[in-house]
C-alpha cells in the first residue's frame, strides 16, 4: 500500500487550521509542526492522520483519496470488465 502524501497545510487545515491542535493529535510539540518543512509532511505523521487520527480526512475511503487517478485504476482493476452486450 502506498503511503498517503499529506502536505503540512493540509494537515494543518484538517484540525480547522490550529497547528498546535494538530501537534496535541501527533503527541509532539507545536514547535515540532512549525519547523516541518513546506510540502509533504514525513511518513509517520501521515500515516497516523490517515489510519488512526483523520481516516475520513486522509484515508484509502476519503474522498480526497477516491478523486486520485490511482484510486480509479485501482478500482478498475479490482472489478472486472463487463462488456456492454452483457451487461443489459
């Protein structure tokens, strides 16, 4: 399974943009939030807003995850193809 990326803002936005609230969630400090650099925040914190924290934010369910091009061809090869004569 793919790693979820996660950008700060994005992360920041998920708790109504209160980086310290976001900080609390991690169970790290707020300074800790601010040094993250701009762009995709490290795996670990992605993968605990995206499995535990925030899976309805940042989850393979969210919607965010079911608009990517890789969720729909994951879907397609899930499901096989039915041809149109077939399927009436």
């Amino acid at each position: 399974m793919k790693t979820p990326e996660i950008t700060k803002e994005q992360a920041i936005s998920a708790y109504d943009g209160n980086a310290s609230a976001l900080a609390r969630a991690l169970g790290i400090t707020p300074s800790a939030v601010y040094q993250w650099p701009d762009g995709a925040i490290d795996e670990r914190w992605a993968l605990k807003l995206a499995f535990v924290l925030k899976p309805a934010v940042f989850g393979p369910d969210s919607p965010e995850a079911r608009r990517t091009p890789a969720a729909a061809d994951a879907t397609a090869e899930a499901a096989p193809a039915v041809p149109v004569s077939e399927a009436a």
